[in-house]
C-alpha cells in the first residue's frame, strides 16, 4: 500500500516532508507541516486496439517500461483532451495511420512505472494502409487471435488482448473490472 507514495516526497504546496496517514480508510500521503492532503489518482490513458481482416495491430516499444515488448498503440491523455481524441493523436503518433474509432472495448486500471493508471480501450479501423512507425516504438505488426505475441506489454495490455482473442462475451461496461494489475 505504501509503495506508491514514494514519488511523493515533499510537499507540493510549501516543500515541507510527507507522512503517511491513514484517511478515508487508505494510507495517504499527507504534509507535516501544512497538512495538505496529496490524494493518489490513477492517470487517464487511451489506446487502441486497431482492426484489420480480423487482426490486430501492435508496436513494438523502443523505451522501458516494457522495451522490446508488443503494446496496443496509446498513451497518457493530455490535461484537457478527451480519450477518442488521445487515442486518435497516440495512433497518429506511433503508426502513421488515421483511425475511426469503432466501439470502446473496455477499462483496465494498471501501473506505468510508479503511476496508477485508468486505461480506455477503444476499438477503431484504419482509414488507410501505409504504416510509419513513430519514435517510441520499433516495428508495428498485424496479429491474428489465435497468435499474439508471447511478450505483451503492461497486464492491462495482456488482459485486454486477451479478452479480444477469446471474443470475451462480458459487456463493454464491465470488461476489465476486478482486473487491476497487482
Ligand atoms: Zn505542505
């Protein structure tokens, strides 16, 4: 419980060093001297799981965490951006392609390195063919269900193909609840 309270050393209002204090029911990390409250949120990201003739499309990242692994193409929202527009932008950005976004295939909560994050899946095709792969990652590839990559990156990016390939029959709604990464 306590491990994610690390990066969260000092206070962000006057410096001064946290402690950790029971509230609400959880360990908070909470200011000695001023007593601001420093509450823990997961982040908002968006990816895509990107449809073609029954395949889907990976990248392979270039950066830790997780480099050299297959991940769905996404990434962080920005403060103000809605989660279509992140995981239109994120495509953009890593494949070179334009999608329309198709369905929402589901929430997973998972980590980024010390982060919490609120992962949305969305489903979209590509409104085109030619793929130029961006700077964080090193090779985009199509995979069928029956043969995703054994190196998947994040639990939340495994859980979430998983789904896919089984053709999960759980509402959208509901996909991924009670699947947080430990
Ligand atoms: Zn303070």
């Amino acid at each position: 419980m306590g491990q994610g309270l690390a990066p969260f050393g000092y206070c962000r209002a006057c410096g001064a060093p946290l402690a950790e204090k029971i509230i609400e029911d959880r360990l908070r990390a909470v200011c000695t001297a001023c007593g601001r409250i420093h509450w823990r949120n997961a982040k908002p990201c968006a990816g895509a799981l990107i449809i073609r003739n029954g395949k889907v499309l990976l990248v392979r990242r270039a950066v830790e965490p997780f480099q050299g692994y297959w991940d769905i193409p996404g990434g962080f929202c920005e403060a103000e951006e809605h989660p279509a527009e992140t995981v239109i932008r994120e495509v953009r950005e890593e494949t070179g392609l334009e999608v329309e976004l198709t369905g929402l295939w589901g929430i997973w909560m998972d980590r980024y390195g010390e982060e919490e994050t609120l992962n949305i899946f969305y489903l979209a095709r590509p409104l085109h063919r030619e793929l130029r792969v961006g700077d964080d990652a090193s090779g985009a590839a199509w995979f069928s269900p029956r043969a995703l990559p054994s190196r998947i990156a994040f639990a939340s990016g495994v859980q979430a193909l998983r789904a896919w390939a089984a053709g999960d029959p759980t509402p959208f709604y509901l996909r991924g609840v009670g699947q947080t990464a430990p």
